[in-house]
C-alpha cells in the first residue's frame, strides 16, 4: 500500500509572513520515524505550494491507493504532531481509508476540510442478450 502526508508549505498565520508547513514536515517526519513499527506502513512526508486551504493554514491531506483522502485545516506544528502520527496509525489500517470524525483523534476530528472518496473507476459490462 501507498500512503502519503501532504502539507501545505504555502499556508500563513494571519498578518504574518511565518509558513508553518515546512516545520510541521520535519516534525512529522521525526515523530512517524520515531514511532517506528508502531507506524505499519511506511509513509511519504513532501510539501505542495497550494492545497488551497488558506483561511485555516496549516492544511495537511493524507492520500492512499484505493483510499479516501483526508484534508485538515488548522493544523500546529507545536501541539498537533502526536494526534496526526495517530491518524497515520489509524488510517494505514483502514481498508478503504474511511472513518467517522468521532474516531479520528484530538483535534481532527474537528478540523476537516474535506473527505474525497477514492477514485475507483467502474467498468461496465456490455450486456449481450441471445435472440
């Protein structure tokens, strides 16, 4: 299985010029090395210019083959690190990547922006009928 954690390295605080997603990449990446097998699958850490979550910056997706994808908005580099290695936890054994937000820990269950469904394609079968 793929997974990976995609920070926004765009987001800003408010009338600030401080960008949070960089830090919160090396913080997750040492926590979720950290936690090693507590972790089971490996996970991709890597920042994108835009996810266009910028009124509630930081914004952090989790993405997996076959998976829903997850986005949170108002992540901290300082106190949030702990509940997003646990949703890392949580989400590697989802089957298809979908949870309530009551199961989701601390403060994510809360901070969703979106939940997108896997993208599964459906191949219909033509329906050949013998006259």
């Amino acid at each position: 299985m793929n997974h990976r954690i995609t920070i926004c390295i765009s987001c800003r605080h408010k009338g600030t010029e401080c960008r949070p997603g960089y830090e919160l990449i090396e913080r997750l990446r040492q926590a979720i090395a950290e936690a090693g097998d507590a972790v089971p699958e490996a996970f991709e850490i890597s920042g994108v210019a835009c996810m266009a979550g910028c009124d509630r910056p930081c914004t952090v997706a989790y993405h997996g083959s076959k998976k829903a994808t997850y986005l949170f908005g108002d992540i901290d580099p300082e106190t949030d690190i702990a509940d997003l290695v646990t949703f890392a936890k949580q989400y590697a054994y989802l089957h298809d990547g979908w949870c309530s937000s009551v199961d989701r820990p601390g403060k994510l269950h809360k901070s969703a922006l979106a939940r997108v469904p896997a993208a599964i394609m459906a191949i219909e079968e033509d329906q050949v009928r013998a006259s």
